[in-house]
C-alpha cells in the first residue's frame, strides 16, 4: 500500500484566487491570440477521446455471493449512522437495519447521536429495549458528520465500516451484494447506487432522481476504463485497514464523502461501485435547500482539488486523465464561461470555449439517455421527454459552481449543514 502523505494545504482564498485568474488569463490570451486556440484543440481532443472510451464502455456485473470465485467467508460489518435531531427518521431505519440478510454474528450496528435537542434520544432508548444490540454513542455537542464518524470509529470492531445516512433506507440484501467485492485485494472501498425515495413528489424531487440514475451511469462507466468513481457519503463501505491508514474522516472538509474518496486513491487502493443494490435518501424539496445543497457540493468538491493538489497527479495514467477530465469539464469550465462570454460579446464575437461546451452537453446528454433507460426502465416518448427535463434541471450545476468558486475567493467562510424540517417520516439528505 502506499504512504499517504498529505500536505497542509495553502489559503485556500488564495488558492482560489489564483486557479480563477488563471483560468480567466488563458480565455483572454485564446481570444487575443488565435493561434494559441491549437492548445485548445489539442486538450478538446484528449477529452473527446477520453468520453468516447467512457461512455462506450461495457461495466462488468458485480458478483453476488455464491458466484464462481466467491467465498462464503464473510467479513465483519460496523454500520454506522451520524444523527442530529432525526427523531422522525430513525426508527424505520433501524428496524431494517436489524432485519438485513447478513449473519448477526458479524454485524454490530452504532448511531451516533451527534448533540441532538430533539426528541432523539429519547427515541434511541425505545429503540435499544427492542433491539439489545443496538449501540448508541452520545456526543455531547455537535461536530458535523465527520466528527460523529471519528468518534465512534474506534468503538467498532467491524473489517468493514459502512455508513449510512439517518434517512436512508436499505433493502435486505444491502450487505450481501456489496461485501463479496471485498474479497479482492485492491479494493478499499465500494459505494452503492443511490436513488431518491420522494422522487414522485415534485418536479424537483423527480429530476433529483434523474441526476441519481446520470451519476449512476457516469460511476460504472468510469469504472470499466479504470477511472475514478466516487464515494458518495449514504451507503459508502470502506475497509477498516485502508481507514485506518487514511487517519478517519477529515473534519476540515464539509463534504466528507469526496474528500475520503481522494485520500484513498492516494493510498493506494480502489473504489468500486455497486449498481445492482440501492440505498434510498429523500431529495429536497425546494430551490431554496437544494442551492444550499449543492453549493456546499460544489464547495467540497473544488476544495479537495485545492488541498490534495499535485499529488493527484501522481496516481496512475488512466485514473490521471479521468480526473483531469472531470475536473476541466466539472469546476474550470463554468469559471471560464464568464470571460469567454465577455470576449465574445465584446472582441471577437465566436466562442473559443465552444468545443468542451458541446463536449459536456454529449457526456451529459447521453449519461441521462442510458441512465434513465438503465435504472428507471424508461422507454420512447417518455425517455426523451425525461432527459429533456433532466439536461434543463442540470444548468444549475453552472450558477453553482461559478458562485461558489468566486465566493472562495473573497472569503473563508465555508457552506455549512442547514436541516431542513419534515413532518413523518420526511427528513432531507442535506
């Protein structure tokens, strides 16, 4: 396995500034300087070749337990659960948390009761008289879901740590689907598929899920070219020894998940993903949580750029050119779009930036295609008026990143976790 050796990271302002008048210089000097657009040619044609192989790839099946080459031998589970005022959550999760199909012997289950003031605890306590072994660890204020993680990591015994989101909801054979890829060495981690449960409520909660099934297409197939697909926060496991070596979950990230998915590849081990089983979460329900959402999203996901750097760069070839793909398509281009559109309107009136546009409309548009085919059985009419909406609903990643990556650059504040309030047994995944 290799050392992982993470470097304190600069002022990420700073950072920020620099990676945003960087990008801004390169546009102007594409549109001052036309020949300088062959450097552009040259990283549209990578990128074309790199979708290309992405999306055209055939994802392998992942094998269920029992299947040739597959032990029955099966490792022990920690599942852990951070909750912060998840009253009207819980207990439909802990009920199938006790009733998967997995051997009690090898499981221990903890929920982490993360400084709650609702009626939380009072909930755990009804709930530890029905199920004995259900482990509770208080904390007595609240740290966020990385410092719940880390305080009840060293309680567990678990070969396998697996997390899970208070409002998720797992089928029975949650375990049995995911653990026999454990068997194979090079694996550290593996994320199961996620979809939305309140997906029929509104429009929102509909094209939430429509992103699901996108995301869903874009891991597997990252995976068949020996990309890099990610972790995902609800329904994630991780070995315990790759955990271990990773020190825990960084409490200086506000998306642990993405931040945990590059420290593993820098030590040196594997994600796979896991499209056979899903775990639920409900999606939110308005603009209003769904901007905060994602700008926290897209907060921790440009910061881990930022933090872990050039480092990155020294993973191996195939997963080197898929995250600079990722990134260049994902953070760089909604930042240039500003200037580019500047030049145009004002200099030179044609688009320099157009190529890697179109680029990211095919990768976006096919993605959505197979994933709803894939994973929502859509067909005809109803596919293509699915990913119509679909391809609409994700021009909002644009706003998000451009504000979110300008917003780092002026201030130090980070997004912070906001709950939103339901009634039942509606809680939002934020």
């Amino acid at each position: 396995m290799a050392a992982l050796k993470v470097t304190v990271p600069l002022d990420r302002r700073f950072q920020s500034t620099l990676v945003v008048a960087l990008v801004w210089g390169i546009v102007g000097l594409l549109h001052w300087q036309p020949k300088m657009q062959g450097l552009l040619l040259a990283i549209g044609a990578v990128s074309t070749i790199q979708a290309l192989r992405m999306l055209m790839a055939k994802p392998d099946v992942a094998p269920a337990i029992g299947e040739a080459g597959i032990t029955t031998t099966l490792p022990t589970v920690s599942i852990l659960v951070p909750a912060q005022n998840e009253a009207t959550v819980l207990t439909h999760l802990v009920h199938s948390l006790f009733h998967l199909d997995y051997p009690a012997t090898h499981l221990d289950i903890w929920i982490v009761d993360d400084g709650s003031t609702d009626e939380t605890p009072h909930v755990l306590n009804n709930l530890q008289l029905q199920f004995p072994r259900l482990r509770v660890h208080q904390r007595a204020s609240a740290g966020g879901k990385s410092g719940a993680l880390n305080a009840v990591f060293p309680l567990t015994q678990g070969e396998v740590v697996v997390v899970c989101d208070a409002d998720a909801q797992v089928p029975a054979n949650f375990l049995q689907l995911a653990i026999p890829l454990f068997q194979q060495p090079a694996i550290g981690a593996v994320q199961v598929r996620k979809t939305i449960s309140n997906q029929d409520q509104n429009f929102l909660t509909r094209c939430q899920q429509m992103e699901m099934s996108c995301d869903a297409f874009l891991q597997t197939h990252r995976l068949a070219i020996t990309g890099m697909p990610e972790l995902r926060g609800n329904g994630m496991f991780v070995r315990r020894s790759i955990l271990e070596h990773c020190q825990g979950w960084n409490e200086a990230t506000v998306t642990d998940d993405l931040d945990l998915t590059f420290k593993l590849y820098l030590a040196g081990t594997d994600i796979a993903f896991v499209a056979a089983a899903s775990i639920q979460e409900e999606g939110v329900t308005t603009w209003g949580q769904l901007w905060h959402q994602r700008c926290r999203w897209a907060e921790g996901g440009y910061q881990r750029y930022l933090d872990y750097g050039p480092q990155l760069l020294t993973l191996d070839g195939s997963k080197t050119i898929d995250l600079l793909l990722f990134f260049l398509l994902q953070f760089l281009l909604p930042i240039a779009l500003i200037p580019d559109l500047l030049w145009t309107l004002f200099y030179d009136y044609h688009s320099v930036l157009l190529p890697l546009q179109t680029l990211l409309s095919v990768i976006l548009t096919v993605s959505l295609l197979s994933g709803l085919h894939q994973f929502q059985g859509l067909r005809g009419g109803a596919l293509l008026w699915a990913t119509f909406q679909g391809s609409l609903y994700m021009l909002h990643w644009i706003p998000v990143i451009v504000v979110t990556t300008l917003r780092l650059c002026v201030i130090l504040q980070t997004f912070q976790w906001r709950k939103t309030e339901h009634l039942g047994n509606l809680k939002s995944c934020i």
